[in-house]
C-alpha cells in the first residue's frame, strides 16, 4: 500500500507532522453537477477514485443538510451564514466521509482489517463503517477519550486499544501495528484517501448553494484533514469549471492547541509543534498536527486564515449554537460558532458574506463537556404553583 511519498517519508520524525502527504488527482472531473442526490453513490462516481460505486458500504454517509438559521443570523446580523450538519452522518461527525472511502478501497483491495488512531471520532466512524461493510477494526485511542465514544466504537464491534498517552502516542503506535500485522491503516492524513473522503462535504455545500458559491468556510482544526480535504474538494470543483473560485478557509483552533491556527496567524512556513497540546475540544487536541503542511498550504491558497479561541468560548458557544439553530454540537463541532465570532470582531470576514460553518460532531458525544456550560438543573416540585413560580 502506498501511503505517503517514499522520498520525503525519509525525512519523517517520530511524532513530527506526517512527511509526504499525497493528494489524489483525478484526470478527467465532472463538469457539471451530477443529476443524481448529492451525498448518493451517484452522485460521488465522477469526483471520487472509485472505479464501482457498490464498493461503498451499505451504510449512508453524507448529503447532510445545509440550514439556514434564522435566529443565529440575526443575532451576528449575517444575513447568508448556512450550518453544514455533519452531526447526522451515521456515527455522528465528519469522520465517517474519510472512512467510508478508506473502507471501500479496503474492499477493493481485498483487505480484512483496518485500523486507525484517533481522539476518537475517526476511531468510531472506522468502527461504524467496517462493521457495515463486514471489516475489522483495530483503533488506537488516548485512554482519556470521552466515555461516550469509548463506548460508541466499542459497540460497533472494533478491537479498541487505550493507549496510556496521547493522540501523538497511539498514532505513532498505529503506524507499527500496521507494519507489523499487516493491516490496513486509515490514520489521518497518512492515508491519502482521508483527504479524499472528506471533500464530499465540500461537494454538498457547493451543490446546496449553487448556482452560488460560499465565500467562505469556518472549520474546526486538529490534524488539519477536514480542512485540507474541503480545500481540495472544492479545488475539484473550480478545475472541473463547476465554480468558479474556490471559497477561503477561517481554520479555528483552541488556544492549548493552536498549531495551524498560529503558523496561519504568524505567517510561519512550517508548524511549530504544541507539546502536551489540551482543550476541552479533545477532537481538535494534537501537538504536531499530522495535515499541517498541506493544510497550510491549501488555506493559504485560497487566501483564508486562522483563528484562536478559548476553551470558555468553545463551552459557551454549545448551549448558544444548540439554543440558536436546535443543533447539539461536541465541543470540537461548536467551536466553529465561536470561531465565525472572533473571525468576525477581527475583521476577517464580512457580515454580508456567505458564509458556511462546518459543524462536525454531536454534543452527544460529551454530554459531560456540554454540562459544564449550563447552570445546575435543579428539581421543582410537582404542583403547578411550583411552575409557575419557575417560569415566571
């Protein structure tokens, strides 16, 4: 399997930004937009490097809605923001775009077992998705991960595997496991195929919004995958002549975590790596974010940016996002509320624009992280006076 490029992996250091990251081109895109559903089998054949559709597992992932709230656009006085729900794709985030393409090459190859590392949704969406396709799962994740999605994966009948470290650390011993069982690695970014899968979302956005175009996207950041993978789907789409120009890309990253965010910020060429990266945002938690390069590279393209927020403004911003458009985000997912509002107040974005945030995961992935934002539920006593004393 040819994961990253094997000149420039020479120069790979262990727990480093993955070195070699490949990108996927494909000769001949649609030039106009598939008749069929956006999200379909169909609708994928021409912009993914898929030679049969039926190679997809059986289980639906994408053509999620892209809504237009009302209430959160008028209370930023934004007219034409749109929230991309990821949060109803079937294990419930992003993730499962870059995996049910990672499950389907596995197929096509004929291969038994994949296996990931992950903070923990990439770990679930490989679980839910090899089990759809009846594959193994082997994911390697922080012990720290929420319960919620220790549970979730575990569920979907993957072999899960704590590992007493870091997300740097069960990457790096993903990176060995493969080499030394054999088996198929869909870890971010070193699998070209995660890039690949993701742009779906672009894909859906753009289609929603035509003949339209957004003007820009606000995504949240750990390994920089999500990002690099909508940049490149909407890339395809500018080549292929279906828009004409690709959106700007707002990158958001919490403050104990910020390595893209800041090199953005600074105008670094490269990444200075976070070591003991935290955030409540545990999906966004990464000392050398994997994607770096590309990530940067392709925001830079587009003439986008990055912003930093706090680990209070990314709470507030989840009772706030769910109260305003009735979407209950994980941190990591609404942090891009609080994201579009710093990007706001620093002049990097006009009101008037259209302007798309990517909401990645359900907040029932931590509804312990989700509790900590609202105040105590306290118990009222079963007569209507104790109501109405309540209420008001």
């Amino acid at each position: 399997m040819l994961y990253v490029c094997p000149e420039c992996s020479r120069k790979q250091e262990p727990g480093g930004v993955t070195r070699g990251v490949l990108e996927v081109v494909i000769d001949s895109l649609p030039t106009a937009w598939p008749e069929a559903p956006a999200g379909s089998p169909g609708f994928l054949t021409g912009f993914l490097p898929l030679d049969d559709p039926e190679l997809l597992p059986p289980l639906p992932v994408g053509g999620t809605p892209l809504l237009a709230p009302p209430a959160l656009r008028r209370e930023l006085a934004a007219p034409r923001l749109w929230l991309k729900d990821d949060t109803r794709n079937p294990s419930g985030s992003t993730k499962d775009r870059a995996s049910q393409l990672v499950v389907a090459k596995a197929v096509e190859h004929g291969l038994d077992t994949v296996a990931t590392a992950s903070t923990g949704n990439a770990a679930t969406a490989l679980a839910a998705l090899a089990a759809s396709a009846g594959l193994r799962a082997v994911v390697f994740v922080p012990a720290s991960a929420p319960p919620a999605k220790l549970v979730q994966m575990a569920s979907y009948g993957a072999v899960v595997l704590p590992v007493e470290g870091t997300y740097d650390d069960a990457f790096e011993l993903s990176l060995a496991a493969c080499s030394r069982f054999g088996w198929y690695n869909r870890s971010t970014a070193y699998n070209p195929f995660t890039i690949e899968g993701k742009k779906t979302a672009a894909l859906e956005i753009a289609a929603a919004l035509a003949p339209e175009a957004p003007d820009a996207v606000i995504v949240p950041t750990g390994d920089g995958v999500i990002a690099g993978g909508l940049a490149k789907g909407f890339a395809d789409l500018e080549r292929g002549g279906i828009i004409e120009r690709r959106p700007r890309l707002i990158v958001v990253q919490p403050a104990g975590s910020a390595a893209i965010a800041t090199a953005l910020r600074t105008g670094a060429a490269s990444i200075t790596p976070v070591p003991g990266a935290t955030s409540v945002a545990d999906s966004l938690v990464v000392a050398a974010p994997r994607n770096a390069v590309h990530c940067l590279r392709e925001v830079r393209a587009a003439g986008g940016a990055g912003v930093v927020v706090t680990d209070e403004a990314i709470l507030a911003a989840i009772p706030r996002l769910a109260r305003l458009t009735g979407v209950f985000a994980e941190p990591a997912a609404a942090a891009a509320l609080a994201g579009l509002e710093a990007a706001l107040a620093e002049g990097l974005l006009d009101r008037d624009e259209r302007i798309v945030l990517m909401v990645t995961g359900t907040g029932l992935k931590d509804v312990a992280a989700a509790r900590r934002a609202l105040p105590p539920l306290v118990p009222v006593e079963p007569t209507l006076e104790a109501v109405e004393r309540r209420v008001g």
